[in-house]
C-alpha cells in the first residue's frame, strides 16, 4: 500500500542531492611528486647504505611538508592571501609503504592555483630538506629530493561528486521511505478486513456486508414508451 510513498522518498532524496551538487563549490585536486635519493655514493655499500638512509628519511620529509618552514615560501611566492595553518588544510603529503616517493596534493576552486601550490610546495620542501640536511662542515646535502611529476591543472572538478551524491541521495531517501513505511503499518489502526477485525477485537462475528459493483457494459433495465388508447 505504501509503494508511492517509498518512490516519493526516493525521489526527494534523488532531487536533493541534485540541488546539493549544483550548489556546492566545486574544487580542484592537482598531485605533484618527487623522488628522496642520497648522492656522493661511490660503492655499492654506500648505495645500499643510502637507499635505506633515503626510505628512513620518508616520513619525516611526508610530515614536513605541511610545516611553516615549507609552507610560508609558498604563500609569499604565490601571494597567497593565508596563513601557513590555512594553506595546511588543503595540502596533503603522503607515500606508499616501501617506497622512497612523495605526493604533494593541493585542494583549491581554481585548477591552476591548485597546480602552482602543489608545484610550489614541492620546490620548497626541496629547498627545505637541502637546507636541514646539510653537514655541519659545509659539505652538500646526503639527501637529494628530484620532482619526478609536476602538477598539472585538473581538467574536472573532484568535488562535487555528482553520480555519487545521486546515488547516496537514492539509497536514502529509499531507506528513509522504508521506514516510513514500516512505521505506518506498525502504526495503523484502521480496520480493512476480518483479520484486522479479529486482531482488534474478542467480540464474535456476527456477518459481513459484501460491495459488488453493476458491470460498466451491464443491460439496463428495458423502458418502454409509447401512446396508449
């Protein structure tokens, strides 16, 4: 009985997040990376002694991207209009487990500012790194940050997902119609049968009143007219 009342709910669920996709901002993801390396290896013992220094070292350059010290070249190279917990938010530094290589992802509403703060915060966690890690006695950096993939400005938006907000917006307006549902069955107290007669009450049934309806097509009763003498 309650088929239109689940497909309504659905429908409104469907509607709704049409008009939230429509009226979010949308944003703009770009990825940058860059590959952690040693330089001055003469051996092979120094290489693999590097390479181990290098993949030690990944997580610690993945934390510092979102620093100050990284971050304050970016807002004043880009003169960017916020400050380096702000910028922070839409940053994100991460790696795969075993490997010496770091996305840079930058969130931003325009695709080519999204594409500069990736790029930007590449090149100066770069200059970043070089600058902690060098020796005391003046000697170059052990450790050598290269940008393998340059950001490039995103053709789509990564937000809104559109197809995705549809078919949240289904599933639950249709889950919100179910219980609706369900709740005006559990709810219901009028009585449309014997059954639900017999569950309302203890009183005996005395008889039942049957609707029959005249066919549409059915013969009429016949009329007849005419003058009499």
């Amino acid at each position: 009985r309650n088929w239109m009342l689940i497909v309504s709910f659905a429908l409104i669920g469907v509607i709704t997040a049409a008009a939230a996709s429509v009226l979010m901002p949308k944003t703009y993801t770009a990825t940058s990376s860059l590959f952690v390396s040693t330089q001055n290896v003469e051996t092979s013992a120094e290489l693999q002694q590097g390479s181990v220094f290098a993949l030690a070292r990944v997580q610690s350059y993945v934390g510092l991207a979102r620093k100050p010290q990284v971050l304050d070249p970016v807002i004043e190279n880009l003169d960017l209009n916020m400050s380096a917990q702000e910028l922070a938010k839409t940053v994100k530094a991460s790696t795969s487990r075993n490997t010496v290589l770091i996305d840079i992802t930058a969130t931003d509403s325009s695709p080519e500012m999204a594409a500069d703060i990736a790029n930007g915060v590449v090149a100066s966690l770069i200059a970043s790194v070089a600058d902690l890690e060098r020796p005391t006695n003046g000697l170059p950096s052990p450790v050598r940050l290269t940008s393998v993939d340059a950001a490039q400005p995103p053709s789509s938006a990564s937000s809104p997902n559109t197809v995705l907000n549809l078919l949240l917006g289904f599933l639950y307006g249709l889950a919100a119609g179910l219980i609706v549902a369900v709740l005006r069955h559990v709810l219901d107290r009028h009585v449309r049968s014997e059954a639900d007669l017999r569950r309302s009450t203890n009183l005996p049934l005395l008889g039942g009143i049957t609707e029959s309806q005249i066919p549409r097509h059915a013969p009429g009763p016949t009329v007849l007219t005419g003058s009499g003498t």
